[in-house]
C-alpha cells in the first residue's frame, strides 16, 4: 500500500474548499482602470480567494495564503507569464 503524498504548504489543494467567500471585501488592481477586466482577489482568514471579474459566475479559486505569496513572487519575478517565441 502507498503511503499518501503529503502536500507542500504551498499547495493549492490543501485549502479548505468551505471557505464562505459570499461576504468577502473583493479588489481590484488599480492597473485595471475601473473596467471589468482585471481579477479580483480576496482576504479569507489564513486564506485567499481570486477571481475573474468579467465572469463571477465561475467561482474564484482559492488559495492558501502561502501560495498565494509564492504566485505572485513568480509571476513578478518573470517565472510566470506570457511565453514569446
């Protein structure tokens, strides 16, 4: 029998799914200008939540907030992003 993996503190599936996001403060990036075409994030607790603000109906995903600390330390260091070839 395997013993099970063991997720890294990082990792988005260790984030409680039952997290009420129903009456989280979203926000904006002040990049996004007003329109509706920017993601959203919110602050749960020891969690975090984004989402697509054109279509809110989808759900956010939601995140440990170590994780989230780690994805955006990517995507600021050029780690992730558009891939030009």
């Amino acid at each position: 029998m395997s013993t099970p993996r063991m997720a890294a503190p990082h990792d988005v599936t260790t984030t409680p799914y039952d997290i009420d996001v129903a009456q989280a403060r979203w926000r904006k990036s002040s990049y996004s200008g007003g329109a509706n075409d920017c993601v959203e994030v919110a602050a749960l607790g020891e969690h975090a939540a984004v989402r697509d603000s054109k279509d809110i109906s989808r759900g956010p995903l939601r995140f440990s907030k170590a994780a989230m600390r780690v994805l955006v330390s990517e995507i600021a260091s050029g780690a992730i992003g558009e891939h030009r070839g």
